[in-house]
C-alpha cells in the first residue's frame, strides 16, 4: 500500500460521514430494545454486553498497574478477569468497579462519536479495541467470540454502503446503551434470592464496606445516566 493510499484510507476513517435518515436512527432503536427485552434474543446479544464489561476490567486493571493474567468469555454470557497485585486499595476497587459501568460509558462514547457524525471512526475505535482485547482472551470461546465481533465490525467497515455502516454504528450503540441496564437489574434479582455471592458488588462491599445495594444503585444510576444522555445525542443527529 503506498503513500497515497494511507492517506486515502486515513481520510475515509477520520472524516465525517451525511447524518443518517430519522427512520433509521428509530429502527436501530427499536431494534435494539427488542434485542434486549426478548429473552432468546438477549440470550445471544448479552454476549456484546459481557465482551464490554470483562474488557472493562481489564482495561482499569492495566490503568491502575495491576497485572492483566487474562480474560475469559464462557457461552452462557458469564466471563472472567484475572489480574494480580494488592488485594485491596483504588486499584482493586476501579477493577472491579469498571464491570458493570463500562457498558454504558462505552455506548455513551460512541453516541458522542455519531452525533459529530464520525461513523467510520466508530467502527474503526471499535476494531482496534476488539484486537486489543483479544491478544488478553484465554480461552476458545472467549477467541472466536471477539474474533467474530471484529470481523463483523472490519466487513462492514469496509465493505458496507453509507447505510449499512450507520445501520451497524447505530444499532451497536443503542444495544450498549439499553442492554447496559438489564444487567444491572439481572443482578440484583439474583442477589435477592442468594446467588451471585461473589459478584463485583459483593466484591466492592467487602473491599470498601460500602453496602453491596449502593454499588447495584451506582451501576443502575450510571447506565440509565449514559441512556438518557445518548438518546438525546443520537435523537438529534437523525
């Protein structure tokens, strides 16, 4: 590839691609919210939600100098992160923190990046941080999951019309901005009946002796946050 078609290529990723038709801002919506209310559907979406959230610890693990051992994607949407230093402190505390949080921040920042109409460079951020995550994934189905989901994302990228493109961008960040708060909820809902014993915010309450209901209430109070705000950003472009 020469000089010229880096450029080509640099221009086509950074620039700012026509706002999409108000049908498709409402139909990627639409679609989303029935990707995360039917259970079946949910069932396989979750998958992108868990992909989100174990990258997210990953992430604040290597921002607060903890070592990443590696990260685990099972296929009944479970996943886990490994990392090592201090049992205690900010550290452990943002690790474990970022679960649950990362989701909705990351639908947030996408959302942002459509509404200045960057839909390439959504797509492109979101490859990049796909290989990312998968040079850290330890296990087949974890691999061929994020395998899948950067190939989609290169496909479309690459080959897809304008709309198609925006289709995809479009319904990617509704689905993390939705599909942010059933986890939440699902959360809770098993803490009730006396599972999830060590979840992150059992985790969190032992860290830091704050109750595990005010972690689930900051997790439900960002993401409906991150929801509100997006939906006002992408209602917008459209």
């Amino acid at each position: 590839m020469d000089v010229q078609s880096i450029g080509e290529v640099w221009d086509r990723v950074t620039g700012t691609q026509p706002a999409p038709p108000d049908w498709l801002v409402l139909a990627t919506g639409a679609a989303a919210l029935v990707l995360v209310a039917v259970r079946p559907l949910w069932r396989v979406g979750r998958n992108a939600v868990t992909i989100a959230h174990e990258g997210g610890h990953g992430l604040a693990a290597l921002l607060t100098r903890r070592k990443l051992a590696g990260i685990r994607l099972h296929s009944d949407t479970s996943g886990l992160t490994l990392s090592y230093g201090r049992p205690t402190g900010p550290g452990m505390v943002l690790t474990a923190a970022a679960g649950y949080t990362t989701p909705a921040l990351l639908g947030l920042g996408c959302a942002a990046l459509l509404a200045a109409d960057r839909i390439t460079l959504l797509l492109w951020l979101a490859i990049a941080l796909l290989l990312a995550l998968l040079v850290r994934i330890r296990n087949a189905f974890g691999f061929f999951s994020v395998l899948l989901a950067g190939g989609a994302f290169f496909l479309v990228s690459w080959f897809g019309t304008a709309e198609v493109q925006a289709g995809f961008a479009y319904l990617g960040s509704w689905f993390l901005l939705l599909g942010a708060v059933r986890p939440v909820l699902e959360l809770q809902q098993q803490r009730r009946r006396g599972q999830a014993r060590d979840s992150d915010a059992d985790q969190l309450a032992r860290l830091t002796g704050v109750p595990g209901l005010a972690w689930i209430t900051l997790f439900l109070v960002t993401a409906l946050a991150c929801l509100a705000l997006g939906t006002s950003w992408l209602l917008a472009v459209g």
